[in-house]
C-alpha cells in the first residue's frame, strides 16, 4: 500500500493534487510520500522487534537530503557505498554510529574521510582493501571496526546486473576462504572485527535465496567463534523486492522475512542489520511526466512525453517494467489502447514501455510513472542537456520541492572553455 490514490477523479500524493504539483514546479519531476517513506520503514522495522537491530538504509536508492532526514529522524542508519555519500548522510544529520560504508572500491581518501568523521563498520570486501585500512588506521591512530562481507554462492534469482551473491560477482570474499581472510583481519593492526555481512542482491522475489545465505552466514558465525573472533553483529545486507507490476503476485512480506532472520540467526545473539534500499523509496516514488505528443506510427501509436531515459533509466538498463497511469482518474468503462510510451531522448532505447494499455491520450496530459522512488532521480543525468530532473516531497496536505531544476544557465556554467580558445 501507498499513498498515492484517486482521489476525486484526480490522482494525488498523499493529500496533494500530483497536478497542482505540476503546475508549480513543471513537468517531469519526481515526488516522494513521506507517509509512505514512513510506512515501508516501519514495516521492516516492527519485523524485526524483539530483536537487538539496526536498520541501515541503502542511500543510493534514493539519496536526497529531505529523505534521509526523514528516516534518520525515525531511528534509521545508513548504509553508505562512497565518500560522497558519506557526506551526504553525515549533512543529514545521521549519527556516525548509525552509518556503514560498503562497496567493492573504496579509495584511501574516502576510508580517510571516513575514518576521521568517524564510522559503525566497514564492510570489507577484499584483502588489498583490509591491509589498505589496516595501514590507514595505523596511520591514523585508529581502530577500524570491520566486517567482511562474505559471497555464500547463492543465486538470488534475480535480474543479472542486480544479482551479486555468486560466485562469479565481483563482490565479497567467497566463503570457502572466510576463515582464512578472518584470520589475516586478526592479524593486522588497527583492525577490530565486530561481525559478518553478506548482500546477494536486489529486487529478491523469494525468501529462498535468503534462507540458504543466512544459514551459511548462521553457521560461519559459529566457526569463526570457535576460532577466537567476536562476532557480535550481522549485517544481512538488502534485496527484499517490491511489487513492481499490478496483478503479478507479491514479494515476501517484511513480516516473513522478519521471521526468517529470527529463524536463521536468531539464536546467534547477534545485532542485526539490515540494508534496505528499494523497500523503502521505491513505491514511496513517482515520476510525473506530460504527454507532448500523440504520434501515429504505421502499425502503432507512440506517446511522446517529457520525461525520458536520463531521468529514468530502469527500463532501458535492466527492461525494469513501470506501472503507467494517467493523473485524471479513467472513466469506469473506459476504452484503453496500446500505446509505445517513449521520451524524447535520441536514443530507441528511450523507450519506458511498448504496447502499454492506456485510455486514450492527449497531448498536453499528465501521467505517472509508478514504483520509481529508488534508483529514480539518483541515476538521472543531463544527457541530451536535460536540465536534472527536480524532486518534490509531499506531507499530507504540503509539498516542497526538495530538490530544484537547474536552469540552462547553471548546467552550461558549469563546463570551462580554456583560456587558450
Ligand atoms: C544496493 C545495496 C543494498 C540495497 O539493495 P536494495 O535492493 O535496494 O534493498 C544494500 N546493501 C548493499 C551492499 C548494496 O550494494
């Protein structure tokens, strides 16, 4: 559920009018439902009651200042994948204690950065990277509370470029070698391992995938206890999928997979983290875009509108599907068309979806596309110099635009002609 309806033949954010948000702000734009933001938080949140936890919001989902001040303020943390958004989480007001930096390429200066404004863990994932912080901390004057995220070889059943729990991604170390890695992290200066972490991927449609990591996780935790480690926390990463399609089943609920932690590491003691990024923005988010044209084509219909690839890119990176609605509410009885849904942008991949049935449009009219919260506005681009598109937040019957339009002033501003031209 979410709180983007009808209402009144209109459909609305929360208690906003989506058009009375275009006529301020201009089309497209992005806009987010802080109840709903709330909501999906909550949702994991009240799953994993009774249970030592802290939920680390995957900030390159949907990475806006306002977002992230609004869940820091409900008790989340962040997991973080760069220095910048380090920085970011940190301008929010999240506490360092609540932030967690993962990611296969960590540079020395974001570790520095990092380091020094302070940190809960790093997530390691290689090696080169632990000697590199074990230097670093050393250096420093420091201790870097470390996990190593493990790679249990289990196939998440997901999209290829969002599955990287197999062997054959690039992130992790395999759990065959944990041990040993374990055991070199014990020995170098400047480190304290505090737990084990693992992510296998996004967009997860199944508990399955999970239950197989988590037991492998459950039961190197009991192993590397034997061997002398203190493994005191798990970070079992992201992935819970959302509906992205209407009439095509359901993922987990938080409440199940809430249960399946408790299963399979309950009994462990451990803090528990999780990182989830798509369950919580991802149906807390719209982008709103105006049709500029209706075109005939020779066997179909295109439906031109202003929003395009470089503000939404899912569907021409991963064929990712978007729900596609009209902002006046159709007619009981409407008659609906396919329509080829494209933006403007010189590339046939601009293309958001082909045979979509939509009731019949006009130019001039209004549509969303739905599910569009997480890895929306953060994977646009200027390309084609299309200004960044802005985001708004609405909170019941108030919005504000969290995030604005730069005008073509600032975007040609910004590159420098050389003083020899
Ligand atoms: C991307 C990512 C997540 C979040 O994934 P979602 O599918 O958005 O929940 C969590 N942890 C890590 C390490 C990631 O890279």
């Amino acid at each position: 559920m979410d709180y983007f309806l009808y209402n009144d033949g209109a459909l609305h954010a929360e208690d906003v009018a989506l058009s009375q948000i275009a006529t301020a702000v201009g089309t497209p734009f992005y806009v987010y439902s802080s109840a709903s933001l709330l909501r999906h938080f909550k949702l994991l949140d009240d799953a994993l009651q009774g249970m030592d936890h802290l939920i680390c919001y995957a900030m390159k989902a949907a990475s806006n200042q306002a977002i992230l001040k609004l869940l820091g303020d409900a008790g989340a943390g962040m997991d973080v994948v760069s220095g910048g958004e380090y920085a970011r989480a940190r301008a929010a007001g999240i506490p360092a204690e609540r932030i967690v930096f993962s990611g296969v390429g960590k540079t020395r200066s974001e570790m520095e950065m990092v380091m020094r404004g302070g940190i809960r863990q790093f997530n390691v994932e290689s090696e080169p990277e632990m000697r590199l912080l074990s230097q670093l901390a050393v250096e420093l004057e420091q201790i870097a509370p470390i996990t190593i995220r493990i790679n249990p070889d289990v196939d998440a059943k997901t999209h290829a470029k969002i599955s990287t729990g197999k062997k054959e991604d690039k992130f992790g170390i395999p759990i065959s070698r944990a041990r040993e890695v374990y055991a070199l992290a014990a020995g170098l200066p400047g480190l304290k391992i505090v737990g084990i972490d693992v992510h296998i991927g996004s967009q997860l449609t199944e508990l399955e995938p999970f239950a197989l990591a988590y037991e492998k996780v459950a039961k190197l935790a009991e192993i590397l206890r034997a061997d002398g480690h203190e493994i005191m926390r798990l970070d079992l990463g992201g992935g819970l999928g959302i509906p992205y399609e209407k009439n095509n089943g359901y993922p987990p609920s938080p409440a199940d997979y809430g249960a399946l932690i408790r299963e399979k590491v309950g009994h462990l003691g451990c803090e528990i983290e999780i990182e989830p990024g798509r369950f919580i923005t991802g149906n807390a988010g719209l982008l709103v875009s105006e049709v500029i044209y209706v075109k005939e084509g020779e066997d179909r219909e295109f439906l031109i509108v202003d929003g395009a690839m470089n503000d939404l890119i899912r569907p021409a990176m991963y064929g990712a599907h978007h729900e596609i609605v009209p902002i006046v509410e159709p007619a009981a009885g409407a008659d609906y068309q396919p329509y080829d849904v494209v933006g403007p942008v010189c590339e046939s991949g601009d293309t958001f979806a082909k045979g979509r049935a939509l009731p019949e449009m006009q130019a001039g009219d209004l549509i969303a596309f739905r599910s569009a919260g997480a890895y929306g506005a953060v994977m646009a681009s200027e390309y084609n110099s299309r200004p960044l598109v802005p985001e708004v937040m609405v909170h019941g019957d108030q919005f504000a635009v969290i995030r604005a339009r730069p005008s073509l002033e600032d975007i040609i501003n910004r590159d420098i002609i050389p003083e020899w031209q």
